[in-house]
C-alpha cells in the first residue's frame, strides 16, 4: 500500500522538484511566470479537462450520482469551513483566502486520481470513468467560487467598478463563465449530456496539449515555490490537517450516511483523501495573489497523504 502511494506521488515531487531547481538556478525567472501561467491556464489544463468531460458518457455521469453528491458535499463543506476560519479567525485578505481554500478543498484529482484508484480498484473503464466524474465535479463544481472571489477583489480595485458583491455578481460570473479554465470542462460536460460526439481528429489533435498539462501545472508550482520560503504556522497546519484528516473523514460520514459501499465508497472516499490540488497556486500566481499558506499546505499534503491515505482505505466500508 505504502509503495503503491509513493509511486504514484513521486512524478508530482520530482516534477515540482525540477521546476524549483529551474528557478533557483536561474535557469527561469521565477518572479516572472506569466507567459508558462496563460499557457496552463488557457490552453493545456482546459484541453485536458474538456477531453476528459467530452468523453465521459451522460449516462456514465447520471449513474455515479452518489459519487458526484458525495465528493461535492465533501468539498463544499471544506470550502466555507477553511474560508470562513481564514478570514474571520486569521484574518486574511478575501483573496488569499480564496487561493488557499481551493487548495485545501479541491484533491489533486488530475495527478493523483487514476494511479492511486487504478492499483486499488484495478484500471479499466469504470476506474477512469470515476477519475473523470471527480475531475469534472472540481472543475465545473469548485474552482468558480474561487474566480468568483478573485474577480471580485479585482473588480473591487479597479476605478469605476466599486459596489456591493450583489451588484457585482452578474459582472463576476461572466468573466468567471468566460475563462478557459471554467467554460472548457463545462462544454465538455454539455455536449455529452446532449450526445454530441467529437471528431476524433480533433481530440487527436488537442490529445498532446491536455497531456501536457499536469506536467507543466507541476512544473509551474516548483516555480512558484521556488521564489518562496517554506513557512509553518497555525494557518498552515489547520488546513494541512483539515485536508488530510477532516475532508476525508466528512467523506467517510457521507459514505455511510447514503449506504454506499464496495467500490464506490472506496472512490468517494479515496478521491477526497488525496492530497491538495495545485489549482489554487495556479490560479492565485494568476491573479497576482502569493499565498505562502497555499504552498506549504500543497507540499505538506503531499508529503503526509502517504500515512492518512492507507488510514482512509482501511476504514472504507466494505472495502
């Protein structure tokens, strides 16, 4: 079990690994990554999930209802939870806050989701159908709150665009709707539902750009990191615990509460333990928002998911 954890997370360490060393060489300006930013975020992450959303079968979506319900609730309840503790008791600025609660409630679906799930369940087409429902419940589900926040902020700095955030909401959701990074999983997800079916040649075509996207998500944090020194704090080892220890154990409460077992308690729980996603990082770099917090609980996640992880399977209803 242990191994089997370790391999999965060693691209995602040695990946971010390279990145870091790429910026403490100077090889890369890492207090100037804009250009590598719009390319994961415009172009390579929305590839990859619109290929992963497009794919995944309507039917397939409606028949793993209990697990979209479970991983949604879980994260959902993570999200205001770490928000509401990082503004109103740490106080942190809206923007901040933002960054590292997505961190914390959104897993590391993409990286880790189908190497951790495929050597416990077997890979096949339900393991990958799983990955895909899970990354698509991130994506359309978790990451608009965040760009929400941040386009608010933003909104809330410029001349001209001062105002309630009810005001503002219609303004912030378009420009969170119109992001890449939003509207490219939720097309994909529309055009299964109305059963349309992509030409090959184009997945073909975008097949390339999707598969680099973790690589170069990861690379991008080694970056970012590499500009930061690594803090601990009580910000920092709430949220690292609540990601690797609350999050999943709401999971394990909602397995039960809903009667599921076998595999599929074992994906909602599994999905839910692995360690926090680099969405967060990524998008806060985005927007110009550093968050130390963020990238110390990314790298602890990773590092101790090792020891929650096989805790998490172990307690797995039917399992």
């Amino acid at each position: 079990m242990a191994y089997t954890i370790l391999h999965a997370l060693a691209p995602i360490f040695i990946i971010m690994l390279l990145g870091f060393w790429a910026g403490k060489a100077k090889l890369i300006d890492n207090s100037k990554v804009s250009l590598l930013n719009i390319y994961v975020m415009d172009f390579a992450l929305p590839a990859a999930l619109f290929s992963a959303t497009v794919k995944t079968p309507w039917q397939g979506i409606m028949a793993q209802w209990p697990l979209i319900l479970g991983l949604t609730l879980s994260m959902w309840v993570t999200y205001a939870g770490i928000y509401f503790l990082a503004v109103k008791l740490f106080k942190k600025a809206p923007q901040d806050a933002a960054v590292l609660t997505l961190t914390v409630a959104l897993p590391n679906y993409a990286a880790l989701g189908l190497p951790i799930l495929g050597s416990i369940l077997g890979e096949g087409p339900s393991t990958s159908l799983s990955v895909a429902v899970s990354i698509a419940c991130g994506s359309v589900l978790m990451t608009p709150f965040c760009l929400l926040i941040l386009e608010r902020e933003k909104a809330q700095a410029t001349a001209g665009e001062r105002g309630s955030a009810l005001a503002l909401l219609p303004v912030l959701m378009w420009r969170s709707v119109k992001k890449p990074i939003v509207w490219g999983p939720l097309l994909g997800v529309l055009l299964s539902a109305f059963g349309v079916v992509m030409p090959d040649l184009l997945l073909a075509a975008i097949k390339p750009l999707g598969l680099s996207a973790t690589a170069a998500a990861l690379f991008l944090t080694g970056l970012i990191l590499s500009a930061r020194r690594l803090q601990i704090n009580q910000v920092v080892i709430t949220s690292t615990l609540t990601k690797l220890l609350i999050q999943p154990a709401i999971a394990w409460g909602i397995v039960l509460l809903l009667g599921l077992h076998g595999a599929l308690a074992v994906t909602t729980i599994l999905m839910i333990a692995l360690s926090a996603g680099f969405f967060g990082v990524v998008f806060g770099n985005r927007y110009g928002v550093q968050s130390p917090d963020a990238e110390a609980v990314l790298l602890l996640s990773s590092l101790f998911c090792t020891l929650s992880l096989p805790l998490f399977i172990a307690m797995t209803p039917g399992s």
